[in-house]
C-alpha cells in the first residue's frame, strides 16, 4: 500500500500501489456478495443477480469513507499498540455510523423500493425512526475493521521485508570492508625492508639488481590493490604473486633462504582468496628466516585430498617451541602485520564454518600452518 516509516521508501517501487489495493479490495467486496446474494435468491432476496448495483454503490461510499483512515493511520503508526488499537477502533466506529445510513437507504430503495429520505421528511411511514438507519452498523463496523486490519498487515508485511532487505545489505557491506581491511593490511616493515634493502643496492652500485627488486615491487603492490579482495582467484595466480613476493625476499636474505614448491597441477586450477599464502611465507620470514644465519627454508605445497583443498606452509625457523608453549591465540597474535589472525578472520568471513586452519609444529624444527578449503574450480 505505501511505507510504514520513512525508512522504507527504499522499497516503494517493490510495494502494490495503496490505490491499486484499495480500490481491487471494494470492488472484491461486491462481486462476492453479488454472488453470495445471487445463489442464495429466494424470498429474502428477490433482485438476484441485480442486488449489484446497490452494492455497487454502497462500496465506492465506504471507499471514499476509509480514505482519510489512510492519512490518519499514517500519522498514528508509532503509536504504542494500546493506543493504536483505540484509534483503529474509533476510527472505524465513526466510518462505520456514517456509511451505515447510507448503505441502508440505498438498499432500502433497491430491494424494498422504500425510500427512506422521504419517510425521514415526514412522506410515507409514520413510525419509521432515525435509529432504523444505523441497523446493522456492527455489521458495518466489522467491514471497516477488516480494511484496517489488511491496510495494517500489508504495511507491517513491507515493512519486515524492507528492513530483513536493509539487515542483509548492511550484513553484506560489513563483511565487504572488513575483507577489504584485512587484505590491505600490507606490512610497513615489509615495505620498510623491501625499500632499504633496494637502497642498499643502489648505494652499492648493483643498479640492475636493485632495478629488477623495485620493478617486482611494484609488480607485487599492483597485484595486491588491483585484485577485489571480495573475489577469488586461481591457485596459480596466487603462487605466482608468492613468487614476486619471496624473489624480493631472496634479493635481502641471498643465500640464508630457500623456497620449495610441491603443488599438485591439478590444484592450480581451484580458486583461493588473493594474497591467502603470501602473509603466511611473511610470517616465516620475520620469525624464523630472518633469525637464521644460514640454511632457512620456507615450504610451500598444495594438494588434494577428501574433495578438500590443502595449503600448507613450513618453515624451519628455531622459534618452534617458543611459539609452540603459548596457546594458539598468543601465536595469533605474536604473528605478522596481516599475520595468521588476519588470515583467519578472512577465512571465517569467505567460509564461515566451512574451512579447516591450524598450527602445528613442524619437523624437526619450525612451524607448519595447514588450511583446508572447499574445493572451487575456475
């Protein structure tokens, strides 16, 4: 029919015209009592399929009655129910004692051929009273009860939808910018590093080796912004940015890292969250490679198993027991910039009860992160 509140407007288009209800509702008032009264004709009803038109016309009085009640159930919608029950109530009640005398005279004049204005002015019956034109006002009072009773439930009905509407976008815009959030958490020190580190090259004169480190670089950052972080992209998109990420970190650690692969071919075709793996190979560099004088190694693999997807990353890093004595929340926490607690926050935002993530740790040394994923094909 029309909003409820201001607040949904939003859904004015998706709601049936007031008019349009209002005047179907009347107009299904007399063909059903246009039929009623035609298959139940006999002595009591003697127009049969005639008794139409003064319903007809009885109908389009009470439905220029029942307009007004529109504007002042408008006014009284934030009314406690107590209240607004009385004014739904009283409102109906005064409809009703004016639509009531009406009805009966044009019944009266249809069916019986009396006409009522006439007696009133003293022609024809001599005991015919005032009171007789209100016969059949709670008749009347119920009529008008019920328009306000649907004019209220179609209301309230549009009124749920437009705000479950409004939940589900606000829901929806909430879980888009904490992803967004957690995936643009890029590490300053990273960056800080990455920086130095090519600064130091240049110092140095190694100007094509510290060249190629800012040109992967900005490979790197380009494909971290430019990605929807709401979206999913192939395993091998994602091993590819890692390769940028961990080609940048071998130009500062040389020799003291080493990077080892075993992802099945098949896997590189299932989609993963952009930039899943690459803040946990960070992790195993701020916390182990970088601890490391020599020998530091960073694992990465991919498989399938159990219609699951598993990721994991290792290292060999000497904080294992360390890391490990703490409960896993204080890992969590310890952990990078975007770090594993990001990660999880992500996870449970793009599969909420519906991925596997744990810490463990590795052998003979270091820790090994393992994610479980439902598998997704591009």
């Amino acid at each position: 029919m029309e909003p409820a509140s201001s607040q949904a407007k939003n859904s004015d288009q998706k709601k049936p015209s007031f008019w349009l209800l209002h005047w179907l509702g009347w107009l299904g008032y007399v063909i059903i009592f246009t039929l009623d009264n035609t298959f139940l004709v006999g002595a009591y009803n003697r127009l049969g399929i005639d008794v139409g038109i003064p319903l007809f016309f009885s109908a389009l009085i009470a439905a220029v009655l029942t307009i007004p009640l529109r504007y002042i159930y408008q006014r009284c919608w934030h009314f406690r129910s107590s209240r607004l029950m009385a004014v739904i109530l009283f409102a109906s009640l005064i409809v009703a004692l004016i639509w009531t005398p009406a009805k009966n005279i044009i019944l009266w004049k249809f069916v019986e051929n009396f006409d009522a204005v006439q007696a009133l002015a003293g022609e024809g019956e001599e005991n015919f009273s005032v009171l007789t034109l209100f016969m059949t006002v709670s008749y009347s009072f119920v009529m008008v009860l019920v328009w306000s009773t649907l004019y209220f439930s179609i209301n309230f009905y549009y009124r749920l939808v437009s705000e479950k509407e409004q939940h589900l976008v606000a829901v929806r815009l909430s879980h888009s910018a904490q992803i967004k959030m957690l995936r643009y958490q890029i590490n300053p020190h990273f960056l800080f590093n990455t920086l130095n580190a090519i600064s130091t090259l240049v110092l140095k004169g190694c100007k094509d080796k510290a060249n190629g480190m800012l040109t992967r670089l900005s490979t790197f950052l380009r494909f971290s912004l430019d990605n929807d972080p709401e979206k999913k992209i192939r395993l091998y998109e994602e091993l590819k940015a890692l390769m940028l990420y961990l080609e940048i970190e071998k130009t500062r650690f040389d020799e003291r890292l080493s990077v080892r692969f075993e992802v099945e071919p098949r896997t590189e075709s299932m989609l993963v969250p952009s930039l899943l793996l690459q803040p946990l190979v960070e992790n195993c560099i701020k916390y182990a490679i970088s601890k490391m004088a020599v020998d530091g190694m960073v694992e990465i693999s991919a498989r399938l198993s159990n219609n699951l997807l598993h990721l994991e990353v290792a290292d060999n890093g000497p904080d294992a027991e360390i890391a490990l004595s703490n409960n896993r929340g204080n890992v969590i926490e310890k952990s990078s910039g975007v770090g594993l607690r990001n990660i999880k926050e992500r996870l449970t935002v793009l599969y909420p009860d519906n991925y596997q993530f744990s810490v463990h740790k590795n052998i003979p040394s270091g820790l090994r992160v393992v994610i479980e994923l439902p598998i997704e094909e591009s």
